[in-house]
C-alpha cells in the first residue's frame, strides 16, 4: 500500500511503482515519491520556487522514518540542495545523527555527492515582488514595531508594557498550493516507512524549522503497530506531534479512524483555528484520516487490501471545529 497527502497522483504512482518491484521495496518507495514532487508537478509553492522565507532564501526539509527500528533522518533550512529527501536519508544511513540543519546540512550534502541547486529563480522574485509591495502580508511576526499588520520589517520588540499579545493567525490551505508532501509505503510483509518533505511556509522567518523535520509531528512509523502522516501549520504540528500520537493510539488498541478523530480533537483544543489533517494506517493496511480547517481533505492510495484502482483519490469530510473539541 502507498498512501500520500493530498491530491498528487503523479508522485504517489511513482512511489507505488517502486514499491511493486519486489521486496525490501518501501524506503526507496517513499523517497521516490518525495522526488516526485520536483518541479512543479505538485504545485508552484513545493517544488517551482516560490516559497521563499522574508530574506527570498529557498530551503528545503525532509525527513524519513524506519519502521523497523524507528530510525529517522531528517534535515532542515538547507539551502541549494534540491533533493532534499536524499540527503535525509544519508543522514539516517551514513550518521548517528537523527537532524542536521542550515548550511552544515548543506555542507553534509556536499560530502554526501549532492550538488547544490535550487537557486531563487524567476518564481521567487515575483513572490518578493507582490509580497513586499503588499507590506509584507502576510508574516509571522507579532508584538514588535514598526506594527506588523501593516508594515515590513526590520522588527524590534515592543515593551513590555505594550505588548497586545495578538490571537495567533491561521492562514488557509489553497488548493495546489501545498507547502509539504508525505508519504507511506507498507508491504506484505509488514515493513513501514514514512517520508515527508516541505519548501516551508511562505515567508517564514530565516531560520524556522517546520514540521516535516521533527520526529511525530509530520510522520512517524512502528512496524508493530502502523503509521502515521500529519499535514497543516507546522508549527502547531510540533508542538502537538499528532503522527506520533496517533500511532500510540493504535498501540492502545484504537481504530484507525478513532485514532484519527481524537488527534485531531486534542489539535483542536489547543488551537481552535488550526487547519490540517491527520491519515492513520495500520500495519495490517486498515486506514482512515480526519481534518479540521478546510471542507474536504484529499489524499492518494494505491493497493491495499481491496485492490481497487492506482492512485485513487480519497476525500474525507472534515470536523465542524465548535463541535469536535473535548477535553
């Protein structure tokens, strides 16, 4: 089975592809997938350079998880370095490291045989272009000066004395303009990896690691029990690691779609505006995937148990926000 967020056919066929070849099939599976996303087949923001941070920068993150032994590489905020799915898995095969960041990821991949690419290009410039003309609308900035709402940096922070403590904004998911791309392969033996990688949000602050890096927030897998895969705002994911938690609920004995619902709920009741999903596999190929935020999540699977049609593409209704949180 191979199942990836949202609606990229393309790239989750190339990963079904690998995965049909034999077996010991699913790292290199998932990672094909990732690579599937270069360029602009699953939108201009992933793979087509216009997700710069505020300085124009384009970096790159990406992680991979093992299944097996729970091994995880992973690589965040490196810059010039297009496949950056790769040199996670470097890390997770040639280190004892689990993430590498900022330029020594870059230097890494260097070593590692990668050549640097993903330079700004057109799409990055006209990105700066309407962003900065529109004063820096949107940003992630909050209590500092000149006001954030209305004005482009450089900030410095407001006084204690005036700080308004602003509600924190969550910004709509649009339709192929995804920022991340994850991906889980299982096969008939049970073997589990996940994979995940993400240009950023845009115009992030230099330096913002997202969550496709970080262990349980984006993706995390046990062969013993199944796997997980979690897209939205990043860094409400990190905080929460809903991948993570999902998979331990079906250590708890858990239905997937249970599983699911009740990550999503505990999102919920920590930031009410959050806009996202989360998709829950067993290792035994049973799955199911809640949302909040958006009317309908999309996602892509190819095989499992009922071998219905390659690549297909699933909808989930999403959970009425008022309604779904509990304590």
């Amino acid at each position: 089975m191979l199942i990836s967020t949202w609606n990229y056919t393309d790239a989750n066929l190339q990963a079904w592809s690998i995965l049909q070849q034999g077996r010991h099939r699913t790292r290199q599976a998932v990672i094909q997938g990732c690579l599937g996303c270069l360029g602009i087949r699953c939108g201009r923001q992933l793979g087509g350079g216009s997700g710069p941070n505020e300085l124009g920068q384009l970096s790159l993150e990406a992680a991979i998880m093992d299944g097996e032994n729970l091994n995880y590489g992973a690589v965040a905020g490196i810059e010039g370095v297009r496949n950056a799915i790769l040199v996670a898995d470097s890390v997770l095969r040639h280190t004892k490291h689990t993430l590498l960041v900022g330029k020594s990821a870059t230097l890494f991949a260097r070593s590692m045989g990668y050549k640097e690419q993903n330079s700004p290009n057109g799409d990055t410039e006209q990105s700066m272009w309407g962003w900065r003309f529109n004063g820096c609308q949107p940003n992630y900035w909050r209590d500092v000066r000149p006001l954030e709402t209305s004005r482009c940096g450089p900030y410095h922070p407001l006084p204690e004395n005036l700080l308004r403590h602003p509600m924190r904004q969550e910004y709509p998911i649009i339709q192929d303009e995804h920022d991340q791309i994850a991906m889980l392969a299982l096969d008939a033996e049970g073997r589990i990896h996940v994979a995940s990688q993400a240009s950023g949000s845009r115009f992030r602050i230099a330096g913002r690691v997202g969550d496709s890096a970080v262990p349980g927030a984006g993706i995390y897998a046990d062969n013993k029990v199944g796997g997980a895969l979690a897209t939205g705002d990043g860094d409400v994911l990190m905080r929460l690691l809903p991948a993570f938690l999902a998979v331990e609920a079906l250590r708890d004995g858990q239905k997937p779609a249970q599983a699911a619902k009740k990550v999503i709920q505990r999102v919920l009741k920590y930031h009410t505006e959050f806009n996202g999903a989360v998709i829950v596999v067993t290792r035994w190929g049973t799955y199911a995937a809640a949302c909040a935020g958006m009317d309908e999540f999309n996602f892509v699977v190819s095989g499992g148990k009922s071998h219905l049609s390659m690549a297909r593409v699933e909808r989930v209704k999403c959970q009425n926000r008022e309604n779904e949180i509990v304590d």
